[in-house]
C-alpha cells in the first residue's frame, strides 16, 4: 500500500505534501511546530488537516504492521496462498484483515473444532462437494467410532454440517457482501424496555431508521438508553437477500445434498453470521458516531480556549450557591487575587442588603470594572442580585459596571485539583471556584487549559465516547490553540506552558523553576540553559515563547529565532532597523511599506519561501498582536432579562454556549440556553451546524416557540 497516495486521495491534497509532512513527523517534529514554522514543506497545510494526517498515518501502519502479522500466522500454519496474500494487499480496514485472517485464527472450541477432532472434516468435504452419488446415510456409516463420540449416522452428518456452517460463517467474501448489504438496506429498530416508565429517552421507545441514514447523535443517545436498560435495540437485516447471495454460491444442482446444506446455510446465518455482523455494525457505527462527536467536541473547545480575551480589567467572581452562600473573589488586571469573600443574598438566608453592602465595599476599594458570574445553580437569581447592585453603584458613585454570564463547566473539577491547591494553599476550595470564573473572562486559555479537557463541557456524549481517544483528540486541540496564540514565557504557569510544541510537563516545571531562580528571561536562547530543554525542543518551542520587555523585539512576535536574519534584512531593505518597531510612529511607516512590497521577489532576494515572508510581515506588521482579539467579546450586560419578559417574534443577541450536530445552544440572557435547530440556521441547505456558527460566536436570534412549563426556548437565525 502506497500509504502517502491513500493519505492524499483522503484528505485532497498533493502526495508531495503528504510525503514531507510524513517526513517532518518522523523526525519528530510537532504538529504546532510543522503548521506554523514548515510551511514551504508542507505547501500550507493547516493545524487540522495536519493532525488528520497524522492519524491517518498511525491507522494505516498500524493496518500495514497488522498485515505482516497475519501474513507470518497463516505462513507459520502452512496455509499461505497468493489469493490470500492479493486479498489482504488490497483489504483498507483493520476490519477486513480479520475477516480474511478468521479461518486461520486459533479458535475456542466450537462445534466445528470438536467435528473435526472427532475426524468428521473428510465428510464435511464430501457434503460440502455435492459430487457423491452414493447415498450421504451410507457414507456416514464409515465415520461411526463410539471412542470419539459419533454414536450414530445422524451424528456424523450433524458434526460434519457444522464444520460446513462455520466455513461459511468464516468466509471473508461472504461477510463483506452481507456488512454492504446490511449498511444498505439494514434498519435499526429500537423498542423501549420498559415502555411505562419516563425517561430521556421515550422519543426512541418506538423507532427505527435506516443504517445508512442514522446520525452520530442518534446511535450515541440510543447507546446510552440501552447502557441504561431503557432501550432494546436490534438491526433488521435483508435475510432473504442474504441467504439467497450464500446459496447461490455453495449450491450446484438438486442434489441429495440440496435440503442439508441449505438447512447448514439457514444456521450458519442464523447462529454464527448474524450475531457477530450485527456486534461488528454496532461496533462501526458507534467508532464512527464517537469519532464525530470528538471532533464536535474538539471544535467547540478550541473556539472556546481562543476566546476572546478581557484585559485591563479587575474582575468580580461570582460562583453562585444557596445554601453555602454565593463566592466572592477580586481579581487584578494581571490576574491577582486582591480579596475574597462570601455573601447570602439566595435562599434559605436572603440577606440581600447585607450581600449588597459587601459587594458595593469591594467595588469602591477595588474600583471593579466588571463582574463575571457562573452560569451554575442559582446563577439566574444571582444574576438579578447583581443588576441591582450595578444600578445602585451607577446612582451612588455615577460608575457603569457591566456583567457576563461565564461557563463555570470544570471550575468543581479545578477547584479541588492539586494544582489548584498548589496555586492557592491557604484559599478555601470553595472560593477557588469563584477565582477561576474571574479569570475566565480575563484570559479563557490561561485558566481552561488548567482543567482535563472534557470537563469544558462543549461537547455532546463526550462521556461516552473512547475516553483514550477523546484525551488524545483534545490535548492536541489544546496544543494548537496554546502556539496559535503564543506564551508569555515570564508569566506562563506550568499547565499552560506544557502545551507549547516541545515542551513536556518536567520541562515546563523547570521553566518555571528556571525564571523563579534567576528572574525574568531576556531573550529566548536562555530557555537553552533551563535543564532538560536540549536544541531540539528549543527549535520545537521557541517561536511560540514570547519575552515582552526583552532585548530584541522580534521575541514578542512569532518570527522563529531560525528567521531572525531574514527579518533583519527585509528591515533594513525598507530602511529601518528592528530597534524600530518599539517606535508607534515608525511602527505605522514600517507597516505601510511593508504592506508595498512585491512578496515574489523579495523572496528571492532575501532567499526565503514565500509563505515564510508573508508570516513574518504579518508579525512585523503588528508585533506583539493577540490572534485572539478578532475573536467575538462576551456580551457585557448591565441588566436582566426574565424569562417571563420573552415574547414570540422577539429578536435578541445572544452568544453560542455549544454546537452539536442538530443544532446550536444559544445564550440570549435567560435562565437556560435556547436551542437553535439546524433548520433553523440559514435558508440554504446545511449539513453541519458548524458551517455557520461556532462556540463564542455572537449572533441575533428571533425568538419562535417557548416552553414555559419546562423554561425551554427555541429560536431560529432566520431573521
């Protein structure tokens, strides 16, 4: 298998970029690195369509290395044919190899194992030929032996048909016509367990749907029902089809061996062949449903983790409770924490005035630009509280402060982590909760790469899935959306700076250690003295270090140290010297000239790819720029919207809280989010509800049906 042209042909692209990037990753280089720094190689490749090569590339050697073993068994068992060999040359799932290597495979003892230990597989042959004038009761005599087991003539015929069925059963050609077949005309047929008894599930008690046509959310919410002993699922299969297909292959003419072996084809199907297709299609159809959920899940978090970010903002945390009373924590512009405190404003205490006092205190001393409050239990009347406290404080000190409504999805998980307990040893856990959502708004990717991915909670049946593959799907969400942005090597924490390409856990701790025992890094090639990041990481990890305040100013860009030259030179082509760019005003002229240039021809002169050139203008254009900042803001709101104040035909701005298949969650300021349903998107066709929004997005939607009874909205983007 030519695996760089199968790659290629998959994924759309030119077989010399899957080769170079296969190269690239052979010598250890890290997606973040290829993507930004090898774009020449690669002929532009993106982030995304990188690390679907790269599985691509594991699934198939993995495929090929699972060949050569098949291939070594059936050798070693003397059994080796070239059909054999062609077949599993051509096979392209790991799926099919098993069926071609299952005759060959060391089984348990079967029926058929035990018909030919009892020597039964000669008349097996002779059955199975149709050849045999001689009647099939006298032939079978000759296999009676009372040692073995074979009492009777009955019992000769019955070993030997059940040696044919499991032939039939293990015949690869056979299970890969009745699989196509099955994804063809297969329907899945759910029926409710216990019909009587409510549950999330009563949509699917009476339900079916073709294989072919059922969506990934489906067969992972069924999955679900049938864990939890509400569903029973089975597929229905075209059996006359199926049986038709085998019987046309074994049965020659009318034999006296007719009415056996289509009995033996009859049971072979029934016992043998359909259970373990309807497992295999089960199994596909999950893998697949799974692998669409992790990249649903994977999108959504990577929006979330690039969000935009709040600067220059002391922030109140929020973390909303009843009982235990609300959290409160002040944070800095830099991410401090100033105070903290807790207040009773919900019930069973309702000390709102009180509540109030304390807050009004905390914004007067800390002069607060902004509230973000968790959107957990009891988040709507904290909410309300809040708004009255901003009205108050816009009458008393004639200062406009504003509130979002922050995920607080992981802040438990966070909260009683070690790390978390490491960054604040003397905070109660509680409050924890309360820091987290403040830095949230301040910086989303500096505090969510804190938490285990999955527990970002923007997703759907993400604790269903693979939870191996979900880890690796979403560390290498995160890592793209670290080095897309960059790292501030001086203030970095451990958790976000082991996301850097190159850099591992141990490295980023001794980073840490490093800054903390010789004070702030300078310029980039000091990370060569921390311990453990040898020459290769640092090629790895330096573009993606950003050192502010340091000797050169090419080190608050993305202009990799290996560039450094290149950048120089096209400065000084235009006049200028890279001391310049911390000048505003010769900033704008550099930017201006820049922006002149004949990329193609500067290239050759400064002896650079094109791509690379245009990257480096980019950075030189605006050093030091955040990617995040053409990112949507967080609606900053300043007063509460009841959900008995909704009306139908009202037209509202909301933000994208989630993205499933069938649609988008949409916060548009009340208790719970409203459901956007993918009919509702866009008057064109869409297959897929990211084609149009992504999580943060900030969108106006038209309010269409409400639910007061179970506060359930639905809105539609067709305005």
């Amino acid at each position: 298998m030519n695996i760089s042209k199968v790659i290629a042909d998959e994924l759309k692209v030119k077989e010399s970029q899957v080769e170079a990037t296969i190269k690239l990753i052979d010598e250890g280089n890290t997606i973040p690195f290829i993507a930004r720094y090898r774009k020449e190689a690669t002929g532009g490749l993106s982030d995304e369509t990188l690390r679907d090569l790269g599985e691509r590339l594991t699934y198939l050697r993995n495929l090929e290395n699972r060949k050569k073993e098949v291939i070594n068994s059936i050798e070693g068992q003397g059994k080796l044919t070239d059909e054999i060999v062609i077949a599993l040359e051509v096979a392209k799932t790991l799926s099919e190899v098993e069926d071609i290597y299952r005759p060959y495979k060391q089984k348990k003892r079967t029926r058929a194992t035990i018909a030919k230990e009892k020597g039964l597989e000669p008349l097996s042959n002779i059955i199975y030929m149709q050849k045999e004038k001689t009647p099939i009761e006298e032939i079978a005599k000759e296999y009676i032996d009372s040692e073995k087991g074979v009492e009777t003539v009955e019992d000769a015929i019955q070993g030997a048909l059940d040696i044919i069925a499991e032939n039939i059963s293990d015949n690869a050609d056979y299970r890969k016509e009745i699989k196509r077949l099955t994804y063809r005309d297969g329907i899945i047929e759910v029926k409710a367990s216990k019909p009587k008894e409510k549950s999330n599930y009563e949509m699917y008690y009476e339900f079916s749907e073709k294989v072919n046509r059922i969506p990934s959310h489906r067969i992972l919410a069924i999955n679900r029902g049938e864990k939890e002993e509400f569903l029973k699922v089975k597929i229905t299969k075209p059996e006359e089809q199926i049986v038709l297909l085998i019987e046309k292959n074994i049965i020659q003419n009318d034999s006296q061996f007719k009415k056996y072996i289509q009995d033996t084809i009859l049971d072979s199907w029934k016992r043998l062949i359909e259970p373990s297709i309807e497992r295999e299609i089960r199994s596909d159809l999950t893998e697949k449903a799974e692998e669409q959920a992790i990249k649903v899940f994977g999108q959504n978090a990577k929006q979330l983790l690039l969000g935009a970010p709040l600067k220059g903002l002391t922030v109140i945390g929020f973390d909303p409770a009843y009982r235990t009373g609300c959290k409160i924590a002040v944070i800095d512009e830099t991410g401090k924490v100033l105070d903290y405190t807790t207040i009773y404003p919900t019930e069973p205490q309702n000390d709102v005035e009180g509540a109030k006092k304390e807050l009004i205190k905390l914004i007067a001393k800390y002069n607060v630009d902004m509230f973000a409050i968790g959107n957990g239990t009891a988040s709507r009347e904290s909410e309300i509280f809040v708004c009255d406290v901003i009205k108050e404080v816009k009458e008393k000190y004639n200062k406009d402060i504003h509130y979002a409504i922050v995920s607080e999805a992981g802040a438990s998980v966070y909260s009683a982590s070690k790390l978390a307990t490491e960054e604040y040893p003397d905070i109660n856990v509680s409050i924890r909760g309360a820091i987290s959502i403040a830095r949230r708004l301040q910086d989303p990717l500096a505090e969510l790469v804190k938490i285990e991915p999955k527990a970002i909670g923007v997703g759907q049946y993400q604790h269903d899935v693979d939870q191996k593959n979900l880890a690796g799907s979403l560390t290498g969400v995160v890592e793209d959306a670290v080095n897309k942005v960059g790292v501030d090597v001086n203030t970095a924490t451990p958790s976000l700076l082991q996301y850097v390409s190159g850099i591992n856990k141990t490295i980023a701790n001794n980073i840490v250690k490093y800054r903390d025992e010789n004070g702030k890094l300078k310029e980039r090639k000091q990370l060569l003295k921390v311990p453990k990041l040898g020459k290769s990481a640092y090629e790895q990890c330096a573009g993606f270090m950003r050192i502010f305040d340091g000797k050169n100013p090419l080190e608050v860009t993305s202009v990799h140290p290996e560039s450094y030259e290149v950048a120089e030179n096209l400065l000084e082509l235009i006049g200028y010297k890279i001391k310049d760019l911390l000048d505003k005003e010769k900033l704008k002229e550099i930017k201006t000239k820049l922006s002149e240039i004949k990329i193609n021809e500067v290239a050759n002169n400064l002896n650079v790819g094109e791509m690379t050139l245009k990257d480096i203008i980019d950075e030189l254009s605006k050093p030091g720029r955040d990617p995040r900042e053409e990112m949507p803001k967080p609606i900053l709101r300043s007063d509460v919207l009841k959900f008995k104040d909704l009306r139908e035909g009202q037209i509202l701005t909301g933000t994208v809280r989630n993205v499933i298949d069938f649609g988008a969650f949409v916060d548009v300021g009340v208790k719970h989010d409203g459901l956007v349903h993918i009919s509702e998107m866009s008057d064109k066709f869409i297959k897929n509800p990211s084609e149009v929004v992504s999580v943060g997005d900030i969108v106006k939607v038209k309010v269409i049906a409400i639910d007061m009874e179970r506060q359930k909205v639905k809105l539609s983007m067709k305005i």
